[in-house]
C-alpha cells in the first residue's frame, strides 16, 4: 500500500473520506503506532522489517572482536547475530563480566555470543586473531524507513501489520479531536 492508500483508508474510518482534516496527524499516529506493534510482530511481519549489517573483524588474542556497526542503530531492535554461520547468543552484562574475568566462560570451537556495552557490540568467540564474518540482523527504524516518505510511495510494511495499526490510529486522532475518551 501507498503512504496515501493508508492515510485514505484510515480517514475513511473517521468520516474525513477526503483526508482533510486529519491527514498529517493520521500519519504521526501510524508511525508511532507502528513503533509501539514492534515488539508484538509476527514471525512474518519481522522478516519483511528485517535489515542485516555484515562485515568481517578480526578477533584478538581473548577472541573478541568489537566490530564497527552504525551507532545509529537500535540495539533493542536486534533480534539475531551470525558469526562465520553460527548464531551467536546473547549475553548480559553479568555474563559478559565473568567471561572476561575467567576463559573457562568464554566460547569455544565455534560458538559465539554477542554483547552491547553501551557504545558497541561486542562479539566473544571461541576463535584466537582470526579474521571473522558476522551478520547482525534488526528491525528497521520505522522513523528511517517509512517516517519521510512521499504520499505516492509503497510502504515497507506488510498489509497485516497496516491493518492491525489502523484501528489504533483511528483511536488515537479520536482521542485528540475529542470524540472519545
């Protein structure tokens, strides 16, 4: 669907069938709403808001690599990272601290966990100064991918997903006109 499809549509389900009134407040409403259904996607729905980041990095002597990936990203929105085809688990900071402090913890063979320390990720393998490819997949920042775009445009976003955000745009431009409490 278009950008101008969705608006209409929504429109329609506030009796404003020309998208007059509302049209730059029925948007908002669809962005931040989409915003709020991120962490309720579908398999399916995750898939098509899917983005990947890859590179290689190469570990050091502990087998850690701290590859550089956008600061810009969510780290929220990360859902899954790949090092040389293996997924890598996640870790939390008590984790993280104790495979430091302690080799026995870390990975071995080809395992791997990822970690974000507040300012990058940081990914613990089981392999010594070697060079490794990693795969972090996200969902897409709504703002980014869908926030700016022209009315004309297809919207990156399954039919399924513009559906279930409908009917709570609907509510919130009714809540703020008035029309219900």
């Amino acid at each position: 669907m278009t950008k101008q499809q969705i608006v209409n549509e929504i429109s329609k389900r506030l009796n404003d069938p020309n998208a007059v009134a509302f049209a730059d407040r029925i948007w908002g409403y669809f962005v931040e709403t989409i915003y709020e259904l991120n962490p309720e996607l579908t398999a399916a729905e995750t898939l098509n808001r899917t983005k990947t980041h890859s590179g290689f990095v190469m570990t050091n002597v502990s087998g850690i690599a701290k590859p550089s990936v956008s600061t810009q990203m969510d780290w929220n929105a990360i859902y899954s990272v790949n090092v040389s085809g293996v997924p890598a688990r996640q870790i939390d900071q008590e984790e993280y601290a104790q495979m430091l402090s302690n080799t026995f913890y870390m990975p071995s063979g080809n395992e791997a966990a990822f970690y974000f320390d507040g300012n990058q990720l940081v990914i613990l393998t089981g392999y010594v100064t070697r060079l490794i490819n990693y795969t972090v997949a996200y969902l897409a920042d709504t703002e980014t991918d869908i926030g700016g775009i022209a009315d004309d445009k297809d919207v990156n976003i399954p039919n399924s997903l513009v559906y279930r955000a409908m009917p709570i745009v609907v509510n919130k431009v009714k809540a703020e006109i008035g029309m219900i409490l």
